[in-house]
C-alpha cells in the first residue's frame, strides 16, 4: 500500500484530496514538517489561494529546503492547482520565490473575448508530451479547474497537457523526473481525474523512472 505524504500548510483543499487517494487504496498521512517527510514514498502538494500567502506558509513551517532536497533525492511530487505553480521558479501573482523545482514562470491568463477570469469550469485537455499522467493515445479528458494564472515552462516538453485559450494554448499538467503537477483538479473531476490518480500512484508504486 503506498505511503502518500499530503502537505499541511493550511492552504489546500486536504480533505477532498485525502479521500480522492484514499478510494483508490493509498495511506494518506499528514506532513506538517521535515519530519513527517521520511515516512513517505510520494508527496502532494495541493493548493488553493494566492503564491506569496502558499510560499510563506510553506517557509514557516520550515519545508521549503525539505521539499527541495526530497524532490533531488527522487521522491515523486504532485502539485495540485496551487501547488502546481509553487513547483515554478516564480509567479506574475506575487514576489515570492517559489521551489524551483521546475524552470519557469507561472503567468496571468491572457485576456481574450469569450474567456472569463477566473477560468472555473470543465475543459478538454489537449495531449502535449506523454506521461504517466496522460499516456499517449489517451481517451478525451474533461477535466475541472479553477485558476486565474498557469505555468509556462522554461522546457516545452515539460507540459504533459494543455488546454485552449483564446486563439493559443495554456499549460494544464506537467511531468518531469520525479516531479508532476496538475493545474486543474484531479480529485474533483469525476472518473477522468481517479484515472489519472490512478496511474500517477500505479508509477509511484512501481518505482519506474518515465
């Protein structure tokens, strides 16, 4: 049974996350500090609010070099909505250093007719580079979000889905090495975001590089 890590920073929506992992079989602890890190085989990072009130909170509670350290060790991580932009060098919301754990920046949504801000609803993901989360070749995948920024990472090949906005496309989910995050809700987005759970705990437990 995998050994999930779910990080307390007082800014996440912890309980819809924790039954999300727990339906699918996994042991969801709480991590409140470096010490609670040790015991995990995987770490998420879920989110909800603002990048700067996210990246105290995280150096509060003194995980912010922990979580460095965890994800160059090869422990996976996975950032929901919020946590997603925290993997990111920066955000245009704030001033605050994020992990660093990816290249890149997190961006406003461009404003474009049509496309209200916040971005709240379902949307299809546009497949980009295949992974665990959304291997090639995978069915059509509405998902939810809830977001007024998205990442644009400094690598392309880092974005493992997109979806449409305006006349281009924003980022939607990312993969690279151990670290992967969703921009949208996994744990609210009905088969289509326990499938994708699914597959990111099945890569967790097989402990196989992508």
């Amino acid at each position: 049974m995998t050994r999930l890590g779910l990080i307390d920073y007082g800014m996440g929506n912890l309980h819809s996350v924790q039954r999300a992992f727990e339906r699918l079989g996994a042991t969801v602890l709480p991590v409140h500090g470096v010490d609670d890190i040790n015991d995990c085989q995987a770490l998420v990072l879920p989110g909800v609010g603002a990048f700067d009130p996210a990246m105290a909170r995280l150096r509060a509670a003194d995980l912010v070099e922990p979580l460095r350290r965890s994800s160059g060790e090869g422990r996976p991580l996975l950032g929901i909505c919020l946590g997603l932009q925290l993997l990111f060098d920066g955000s245009d919301e704030g001033e605050a250093r994020g992990l660093g754990l990816l290249p890149g920046q997190v961006r406003a949504l461009p404003r474009t007719a049509g496309q209200r801000i916040p971005h709240m609803g379902w949307a299809p993901l546009i497949e980009a580079s295949p992974s665990p989360l959304l291997p090639a070749d995978s069915p059509a995948s509405w998902v939810y979000f809830v977001h007024s920024y998205a990442a644009v990472p400094a690598e392309p090949a880092c974005a493992t889905a997109r979806i449409a906005w305006g006349e281009g496309q924003v980022t939607a989910a990312v993969w690279q090495g151990p670290v992967a995050g969703c921009q949208f809700h996994p744990e609210k987005s009905g088969p289509t975001g326990e499938a994708m759970l699914r597959r990111w705990l099945d890569w967790v437990a097989g402990g196989q590089p992508r």
